[in-house]
C-alpha cells in the first residue's frame, strides 16, 4: 500500500506554517494512531485477495509501515502479509 500526501493541497487545515517541520510532526502523529494502521490494512485487503485469488477479508493482516517526508510531502509505505493455509504469503 502506497500513500502519498500532499500537505499544501490541505494546508487551510493547519494552524502552524505548512512546512518540511510540519510534515515530519505528522508523520510521527500518524504512526503512533492506531486508526491509520487499520485504515492501511483495509486498503490492502482487496489486492491482497485479488493477488491470492480468495478472500482474505476473515484473515488477519500483518502491516509493517514506513513513512517518510519529501518536503511537505508525506510519503507511506505499507507490506502486507497474511497467512494462507499455513504459510506466509507478503505483497
């Protein structure tokens, strides 16, 4: 999973300056929360099913998550792993 964040086209949201500073500080806001780690999971579900050729909807998914800024823009990287029939398959 791949998301890139352009914080300029969003930045009437922020009361401080919109700026390499401010993107790091989101970044680190960002992993911390629980919530985007699921969402990014719920975003690799479909390709991850497409890829194996069944559901993975009832398995569990592993995320590992890297984020990084380019400027103000923020940049996140997600592998995700699931389970099959006793092996581990990663994407």
């Amino acid at each position: 999973v791949m998301v890139t964040i352009d914080l300029l086209r969003c930045e009437t949201l922020f009361e401080d300056p919109v700026d390499a500073a401010t993107a790091q500080r989101v970044i680190e806001l960002m992993l911390e929360h629980p919530w985007i780690r699921g969402r990014l999971v719920e975003l690799a579900r479909p390709e991850l099913s497409r890829l194996v050729g069944k559901s993975v909807l009832a398995r569990a998914v592993d995320l590992e998550m890297r984020a990084r800024a380019d400027g103000t823009t923020i940049l996140i990287d997600g592998d995700a792993m699931t389970a099959l029939g006793g092996e581990q398959g990663a994407w």
